[in-house]
C-alpha cells in the first residue's frame, strides 16, 4: 500500500546522537555478520554497529596476509551518518595489522572504489554504505583485485573471519590512525580528477555541451555531487545544471517513499518527484540523478517523464551497439528480474545473451573479460566492458544526456524500440509472508514443477531455480524470489501480450508457488 506521505518531506526528526551511540554502543547483542548480494547491512545499532566495521576489516585483513595480498586498501564511504567513522575504523584495522590503506578526504562513489582498483592504485576496498537504504541504516562492503563485489566464496570467508572476531573482539588488532600517519601506513588521494579524464574517453562531453536543450542533475545529497561538478567545469558543459547541492546525514530533503521511508532511489517516483517536475515544467528536457553511493541511475525526461530503468537498459544498449562503443563485445548481460527487450536487441544485432542471478558480482568475469556492450539490472544498476566491474550511476547518467543530446528524448527512443520489438508489460509485485514460507520457496527446484506444462494460456518452455524459481512461457515470464532481508516474496512478471495478461501472470504466479 502507498503511503499517504509518499512524495512529501519527512517530518520525523532523525536523532543523530542517539543513532552515533548505537553505533558506538548498541543496547543489545549485534547480529552475525551477513553478506548479501553486495555486503553487509544493518540499521545502526544491533544490525551495523563499529564491531561490525571493526570485525569485518580484521577478516580482510587476515585474508590479505594469507593470501599475500600485497597493494593498498581504498577504504571510504558514502555521506551516510556514521561512514566516516566507519572508514576511519576500517583503517584503523587495517593498518594495525600492518597494511597499507588509502584514505581519501571526500566521500567516495562505489564505482570509484572499483576504477581505482582497477587502475591498479589499489589492491582492494572496504567501502562503508547502504546504497539508498534509509539514512538509519549502514553497511560495509569489500571489493577484491578484480574491482567488483566479491563473489560468495569469498564473502563467506569473510563472514566465517568476521564472526570468530565479533565473539572474540580482543583478537582484533587496532592502530591509532594519527600513528598510521606518522608511520606511512595512510595515504591520501585524488579520486576525481583520474575518473573524470577517462570518463572524458568514454562520453561524449562534445555533443552534450552543443545540445540546444538543457539538463539537470540531482546527486541526492550523495557522494557524486563533487564528480558532477568536476565534470561540469572540465567539459564546459554550462547547459548541465546541478539543481541540488545539499548533502545532510538524515537526507532531510528527500521525498518519502511508496512506504513513507526516506529511500534515496533514483528509480522510485516519489524521491524523484523534485526531477519529474523539473522536466514537467518545460525549463529542463532531461533530469538526472545517482544514489548517495552513486551506483544506480535515474533518469526523467520531459516527453517521458520518470523512466523505468528496464527501458533506459534498452535505449543505453541499442545506441551503445549502433555507435559501436565498446570495442569487442560479444553479449548483453541481464539478471534474471531484468526485461526480455534486451534478449530481442541482442538477438537483432547477432549478440549473445547472459542472463544471471541477481547481484552484480554475476557479471564481474564477463565485464572482466570484455564480453558485455551493457550489464544491467532492473533496479538501476549498470556497466560496460572496459570501464568498472561495479554498477556506475554516474556514467548511466552521463550516457544518457549523451543519448538525449545526440537522438533525442529518451521516452520517444524507446517507443521506436518497441515498435520494432514489441511492447513490454512489466511489474513487480512484493508479497508479505512468513519465514516458513521463504524457507520452503528458496528450496524449491525445477524438478518439482515437471507437471506444471501451462500458465495463464502460454506452454511452459523451462523452469530456472538458480536464484528463486523462474518459469519461462511463450511470450512471457515470471519469477518469484524470497527476500534476503524481509518477510516478502518478490514476483517479477512480464509479456508481450498485454496488461491483462500481465496480471494474470502475477495471479497465476502466486497460485503456482
């Protein structure tokens, strides 16, 4: 159910003393350590707390002296409450087992972390964020030598390390970060400058600095607000204006959620609403934003107002294959919840298409290896081969004015792809349920459905249990996954046949499982 409030500005004052001693000191036992698809998250307290931080940097650590890991440790965050202290701690850790650690002076995007690593000025990271979680939340996550989201093995290493430490906080060993300075084990870097020259090889500033409409970016009081500026100045680019510039820990200035929660997300309608207006108002053609952590895009335009991020996918992708610019790639990649419009593009242009679990630690070889012109993912996250092995907001966003400047609307590009391809009707849908019913649901397997040979008119041509249970039809899908954090099952539908289909799809899909 929507809120009420959704779209409006909070009036709930966030306590930010009671929430920094929470971190310091939680009033009941913090919870183990659990990576999810990206890292370690909690709300400030019991669910992410400075033994949290503290615990998993001693794990990295570990790791990094048994396995020789020799190179600095890019450890940051976002503009989250407690980042900074965070970071400081993680350095701390890190250099109290003699390693060397890069400790920037601004808050650092997560695609940052992973073009530094992959520019070889550091060997890993810890980067202290929740992503656009509620400003009550915080986490913590590592990026290994490859530069994108360590993979499950690897995490649970951590998590084994991490948690042996929680329960023995002793073994952890500590040095004063003004003695890590005095002793070299600290340094400092600038982060923006190398990330806009290359992103400068990559966009062309050219074409939208001469575009006679005018853009507008919101870096939603996130870590991308120097990057844009950097950008800005260096390409020239006087028709790109950053309408915001506030950043505040309780991210105060955000439109409530669908929820009435603070949620700095890009893709949501309500903290978009700002943008959406902006382009509604005729003074802006194209409005743009990142994620606190700067990893998701969102994008509104004035013939489209916001746009879905399945349909950004498929405009980045076909201008990305006709313009040829990435050099050698092979395939588009999607997750699992992600549009079939981008199968039918790949299929259009003879490309392959790898289609992964959710999480975009699935793509880290492919990007790796050069094989994808785009890895996407419905929920605003994407790269290219070339460029970083983690999600990047802020070159979607850059991509995108690009696109808008060069061919126009984005809203009218992916109507012309759908005339070509057909119509996507898509939706998510999150159902409320019990543990017993997650449980039960994540143990499902494709062979128990071997009698299941129609739904909602269509054959069933497969049946998929790497990640939740995906059942592909003729002309249309739908998948069901248990969340990793919430009592709710979450139903992916989508067909080329049309809205009542669709939702007799998400009907049909509840009564399978």
């Amino acid at each position: 159910m929507v809120s009420e409030f959704a779209g409006t500005l909070s009036t709930q004052k966030i306590d930010i003393d009671t929430l920094h001693n929470s971190f310091y000191k939680p009033s009941h036992t913090p919870v183990p350590v659990k990576f999810g698809t990206s890292g370690h998250r909690g709300t400030l307290g019991e669910g992410f707390c400075a033994l949290h931080a503290r615990a998993i940097a001693q794990a990295v650590a570990r790791i990094h002296l048994e396995n020789h890991i020799t190179g600095p440790v890019l450890v940051g965050g976002d503009t989250r409450l407690m980042s900074r202290d965070t970071a400081q701690l993680c350095a701390e850790v890190l250099t109290g087992n003699g390693l060397t650690v890069i400790l920037p002076d601004i808050p650092v995007p997560t695609p940052v972390f992973s073009f530094e690593i992959r520019s070889g000025r550091a060997a890993a990271s810890l980067n202290g964020t929740a992503s656009h979680n509620p400003p009550q939340e915080m986490g913590l996550k590592y990026n290994p030598s490859h530069g994108g989201p360590a993979d499950s093995t690897l995490t649970g290493q951590i998590e084994k390390y991490a948690n042996e430490y929680m329960a023995h906080p002793d073994a952890i060993k500590t040095l004063p970060l003004a003695q890590a300075r005095q002793r070299g084990l600290v340094q400092t870097a600038d982060v923006i400058t190398p990330y806009v020259e290359e992103l400068g090889k990559r966009i062309d500033f050219n074409k939208i600095a001469s575009a006679p409409c005018k853009f507008a970016v919101h870096p939603l009081g996130g870590t991308s607000l120097p990057f844009y500026r950097a950008i800005k100045e260096k390409y020239g680019l006087a028709n790109v204006d950053i309408v915001s510039d506030v950043q505040d820990p309780t991210f105060y200035f955000i439109p409530l959620d669908h929820d009435g929660k603070i949620r700095m997300d890009p893709s949501s309608q309500y903290p978009m609403k700002p943008l959406i207006e902006l382009v509604q108002k005729g003074e802006y053609a194209f409005a743009g934003a990142s994620d606190p952590d700067a990893d998701r895009f969102g994008c509104a335009t004035a013939n489209g107002g916001l746009i879905v991020p399945n349909h950004a996918l498929c405009v980045m992708a076909d201008y990305l294959v006709r313009h040829q610019r990435v050099k050698g790639a092979t395939a588009i990649g999607r997750t699992l919840g992600t549009t079939a419009l981008l199968d039918r593009i790949a299929q259009n242009y003879g490309l392959e298409l790898d289609e992964v679990n959710v999480g975009f630690k699935y793509f880290v070889e492919g990007l790796d290896k050069g094989r994808y012109v785009l890895a996407g993912e419905e929920s605003a996250g994407m790269s290219v081969s070339g460029w970083t092995t983690e999600k990047d907001g802020m070159f979607a966003v850059c991509l995108l004015m690009e696109i808008q400047a060069v061919e126009g609307d984005i809203a009218d590009l992916y109507q012309t792809l759908t005339q070509k391809y057909g119509t996507s009707y898509y939706t998510r849908v999150d159902i409320p349920t019990d543990a017993d019913t997650k449980k039960r649901v994540k143990a499902l397997k494709a062979a128990d459905f071997s009698s299941l040979k129609e739904v909602a008119g269509e054959k069933v041509s497969r049946v998929r249990d790497t990640d939740g249970i995906k059942v592909y039809l003729e002309n249309s899908w739908f998948l069901v996954r248990p969340s990793g954090t919430e009592n709710i099952l979450k139903v992916y539908a989508e067909t080329f046949t049309g809205n009542e289909h669709l939702q007799e799809l998400i009907t049909q899909a509840q009564k399978v499982l």
